[in-house]
C-alpha cells in the first residue's frame, strides 16, 4: 500500500510504502508483564547465588538485597567491582534479549541512572561507561521520613486537600453529597502516607478541620457553627455518627498493620531485613524492645504501637515453639500475665515458650514445673484456676480479637 500523509507547517506531502505498524506495548497490571518482570527477578537470583552477582547486606543475618522491583521501576545494587558490573550488564542484555522478541519491551537507557554512595566520581563514571548509562547524585537533603522533612510532608498534603476543595461548589452539594466526598476523596487522600510514618498532631487537625468546615458548609471566609461535635460525626454508623473516620485513628491502625503483618509474613523480605537489623523475640511474632536506640524514625514508631496492638490479638497453638507462655494471648483473649499476676511474679521464666511447660514421654504429655518455689495456701485456688486455661494444643495462628455486640470474639485469619 502506497499512502500519502499531509503534515508539518507546509503541508508537504509525505510518501510511505506498506502499512504503518502500530502497537500498543505492554500494560502494566498484563499477567505477561509480571511473568516478564519475574523473569528479571529469577535471573538476578540466580545470578547472585552461582557468584556472578552480589548486591549489598543488611544487619548480622546479612541478608542480601541485590534488587528491588516496583511495577516497571527496578532499582539494581552491585558491588563495586568490575567483573560483578560486567556480569550485571551481560544479564540485563540476555534479559532484553528474550524479552524483546516476546514483549517488545526494553530498557530505557534514557531514564537509567547510575549512583555511587561513598566513592570517587572517576570510578562511578567507568561503571556508567561499561553499563552504557549516565551517571546522578543522590539528593542531599535528609530522607522524607525523618523530623522537619516529615512533618513537611504531611503540610504538603494538607496542600493538596485544600487544593482539591477548590474545584467544588461546595454551596451546590448537599449534605449527603458532603459526607460522600469527606468518605471517599477527603479522607483517602492522605491515606498512603499515613501507612508510612506517624502523623503529626497539627497535620492530623488541620485535615480534620477542613473536613468539618467542608461537612457545615463554611470555607476560609466563611465561619458556620458546627451543630455536632465532631467525636460524635466521627463514631460509626450503628453507634448513632457518621462513619467518618478520625486521621489519628486511622495512623495508628495502619501503622499496627505492619506489626500484623511482620507476625504473618515471615518469608517476605522486609521482614527478614526488619530481623536482621533489630532482631526478633523469641516468639519471631514482633521485633526486639531495643529499637529506641538504634532504630529508623518509621519502624520507632510501628514499635510505640505494640502494647496497644498486642490487646486485640490472641494466638492459636501449633507446636509452642513460637508463643510466649505468659506474655501473648493464646489461652484467653488477654495475656495470662495480665489474668494471673500473681503467679507471674514467681514464675521461673517470665519470657518462656508454650513448649517450654510440655514435656512428651510415653505415657503422654506431662506438664513442666512452671514456678520458683512452693505455693501458699492462698496462692492455690490460683494454681487451679490457671490449670484450667491450659488447653490441648491446636494450630498457631495469630487472629484479630474483633468486637460484636455481645462482647469480645476471636477472628481468625486464614
């Protein structure tokens, strides 16, 4: 097909022969671009455990990270050797080479940087020049995580929810129209970063007064009295509010994700850096209690919340050899520290494993002396009470104590 195209500031006339090849490319969210984006993945892998790769290492377990991967961004760490720059380039060519005659998909040389942390601008250069990309500097100023930077942050996006209510005409939306966009845009906006760091007080009611004087009608200019106070729009539905939820609320519950999920994900890779910087209790259910010292800003903050988490989860049993005796729930839905007190105070081990009071021989399980001297008379109604928690061994999983209206119940998970 010989077709004529009519273009540019003359209009002149541009010959072209056979058909104009179109393509849209690879999506992101494609079941093909995660299977091409593991491909990568494994190839590192494989890589750094033949030796022909070696990426960097974090804390005593030395756990190695030799890349990260976010949709289409991957960030690459090598050591700086030559050979081991050499190897990393022939694995992202073999990695194009295949993906490129399935996907059509490459690496942009344009956009890939090269960064060197603590050393000399000439050897970072000859690294660029063997990868054949150009070289950046990492930023100077402190990360956004960290004291003024955050807090920073946090005004900015206040920013931006103040910006967003200037494209509505809050005069011409009704009261319903109000608590649905409070709901579903005012509160969603700041909810990415409050799964990341602790919100400061100010920031969290600054948000909270833009949603109220957005939910009464008033603005900058205008001043409306509230006709509820807003504890009482904040409570849910059932208990008579409106089911907004409250910013430092909704911090602390997210942030306590991260103990959930430090617990449950075990074999993931931020938990295995977590262990390896700070170390795990015995239980491997949470990290150690020394973080004040030496921990990041974000994860000192994930840790202030344990106490508080640590009332709202109960533990199942498999084996023990996870659960704290005394010091987690798994009997009943507080610790048995917390119901037996007096007993805790003369245990023989106050931070003991649940197998650790099992012992198995022929006849059957026998349970452990559990205390450091002998019982008074008084102290034996105790000992009996606290027989009767002890239930047969089940399954260790680690369930959200969730609330009904009759009370408490176990929500387990899994």
């Amino acid at each position: 097909m010989v077709g004529e195209v009519k273009g540019g500031s003359d209009g002149e006339s541009i010959e072209s022969e056979g058909f104009f090849k179109s393509s849209r490319g690879l999506r992101q969210g494609d079941p093909l671009f995660v299977v091409v984006a593991e491909t990568l993945s494994r190839s590192l892998n494989k890589g750094g455990e033949k030796g022909l790769l070696k990426g960097f290492f974090v804390g005593d377990r030395n756990v190695e990270i030799s890349h990260l991967q976010f949709a289409d961004d991957t960030l690459l760490f090598s050591s700086p050797e030559i050979l081991k720059i050499a190897n990393l380039k022939a694995t992202l060519r073999c990695y194009e080479a295949i993906t490129e005659a399935i996907t059509g998909q490459r690496s942009n040389f344009y956009k890939s940087k090269v960064f060197g942390i603590n050393m000399h601008q000439e050897k970072v250069l000859g690294f660029a020049g063997i990868l054949g990309y150009s070289v950046d500097f990492l930023p100077s100023s402190p990360p956004p995580w960290s004291g003024k930077t955050l807090k920073g942050m946090l005004d900015h996006i206040v920013g931006r929810v103040e910006r967003r209510l200037d494209t509505w005409k809050r005069n011409l939306v009704s009261k319903g129209g109000r608590i649905t966009l409070i709901k579903v845009v005012l509160a969603n906006i700041p909810i990415y970063h409050l799964s990341l760091a602790k919100c400061h007080v100010s920031a969290a009611l600054r948000l909270e007064k833009i949603q109220r004087r957005f939910l009464w009608g008033g603005s900058n200019e205008k001043k409306v009295i509230s006709l509820l106070s807003w504890k009482k729009v904040c409570k849910s539905i059932k208990a008579g509010g409106l089911g907004i939820r409250r910013i430092r609320e909704t911090n602390q519950a997210l942030l306590g994700k991260w103990l959930w999920r430090f617990g449950e994900e075990g074999s993931q890779l931020w938990v295995k850096v977590i262990e390896s910087k700070y170390g795990s209790s015995a239980g491997r259910w949470e990290s150690v209690d020394n973080y004040k010292k030496k921990s990041a800003t974000i994860w000192r903050d994930v840790m202030k919340l344990k106490l508080k988490f640590g009332k709202g989860i109960r533990f199942r049993v498999y084996k023990g050899n996870q659960i704290r005796f005394w010091l987690n729930a798994w009997c009943d839905y507080r610790p048995l520290s917390d119901i037996f007190s007096d007993l805790f105070l003369v245990a023989a081990d106050k931070d003991a494993l649940v197998r650790d009071y099992f012992i198995r021989s022929e006849n059957g399980v026998v349970r452990a002396p559990l205390f450091r001297r002998d019982f008074f008379d008084r102290e034996l109604e105790l000992v009996d009470r606290l027989l009767l928690f002890w239930k047969r061994s089940t399954s260790r999983v680690l369930a959200w104590i969730k609330e009904s209206g009759s009370g408490t119940q176990g929500g387990f998970l899994g």
